[in-house]
C-alpha cells in the first residue's frame, strides 16, 4: 500500500497537490498534568445507585472550608 505524499484539494474544477507537512514537523513530547480533577461522588442510599460529577481541576481542594483571603 502506497503512502501519501501530500493532500489533494480541489477548488473550481482545479485539482492540487500540496506537500503534506505534519509528517515532517517534529513533535514535542507532551507534558503531564499536575494537577487532578476532582471528582464528587453521589450515592442513592435506596439504590446504591453511584454518580460521579467532575468538579474542576485543581492541587488542593477543601470542601466546606474557610475562603483564603488576600491581605
């Protein structure tokens, strides 16, 4: 099977071949997260039935604490 060289466009009738660029960039390594999200977990207590409700992505999270102020 034969590889593409490049991406075939064709506007007003017209058919053209530009060099397909993504194979030549260099990619650069993704870096990892750090931080989580947080994740609220919901259980039925007549079911058990289990839901989960991402929350927002963050280092440190306290529920139902005092508010950090500036000053």
């Amino acid at each position: 099977m034969l590889k593409a060289r490049g991406v075939m466009t064709v506007s007003n009738g017209v058919t053209a071949v530009r060099p397909n660029l993504s194979s030549e960039r260099r990619l650069r390594p993704q870096k990892a997260k750090t931080t989580k999200k947080i994740v609220l977990r919901m259980e039925c207590s007549e079911c058990k039935n289990r839901n989960q409700l991402p929350i927002k992505r963050c280092k440190h999270f306290e529920i139902g604490g005092d508010k950090k102020r500036k000053g």
